[in-house]
C-alpha cells in the first residue's frame, strides 16, 4: 500500500523500522507514540523494545510518560528544567528516588 493509504499505527511502524533498519549506533526517538491511540502505542512499545534488543542499538527514548519510559527504559534520566535529577535503572527509580520531584513523577516517595 502507498504510504498515505496506512494507519497512523502502520505508519509508525514502518517509520522505526526504517530507521533501525540501517542499524545504526545511536537512535533518537522523540516522543514517537505520543499521537497513536492505546492500542497501537502498546503494539509499538513492545515492536520497539524487540528491534531494541534484536539490533542491540542504543536508543534515546525522549517520552513525558513514565509508564512508557518504566517499561521501555534499560536506564532512565530524569530532567527538571533541563537538568538531571537521577540516571537509574527503572526498579531503583521506583525504590530509591533521588529527589522528591523525581519521587512525585513515579508516584513514590524518597528513600533516605
């Protein structure tokens, strides 16, 4: 099919691939799921983390959604104004929060 026949879901999908395709060393992902609806941003999420894992690339993720940056993430970075609060995996993220804005972004509580 041509590419304004697909789906907003298909045309995405098609968009990571090309991109992975080349296998590069980094790959940048702004906010690519934002504009999706559930269903397609779930089937994306997991196609995503599989192509991640297949090509072994690293991948910036930049994503305003803590569910999706837990599930997706090997390591998080967590900005405030530009700056970083905390770089962890997502199981210390949620355990040892560095600050309290990082505690109320994941829903915890900081762990002294």
């Amino acid at each position: 099919r041509l590419p304004n026949e697909l789906s907003g879901g298909e045309q995405q999908r098609v968009g990571i691939v090309r991109a992975m395709i080349g296998q590069p060393k980094i790959l940048l992902m702004d906010e690519p799921f934002s504009a999706l609806d559930a269903i397609s941003r779930k089937q994306l999420q997991v196609l995503t983390k599989e192509l991640h894992k297949e090509f072994g690339m690293t991948t910036i993720f930049v994503t305003h959604d803590t569910d999706e940056a837990l599930k997706l993430a090997d390591r998080i970075a967590v900005l405030q104004d530009g700056e970083i609060r905390q770089v962890a995996n997502p199981e210390t993220i949620l355990k040892a929060p560095a600050t309290d804005f990082v505690a109320d972004l994941f829903g915890g509580s900081v762990h002294d």
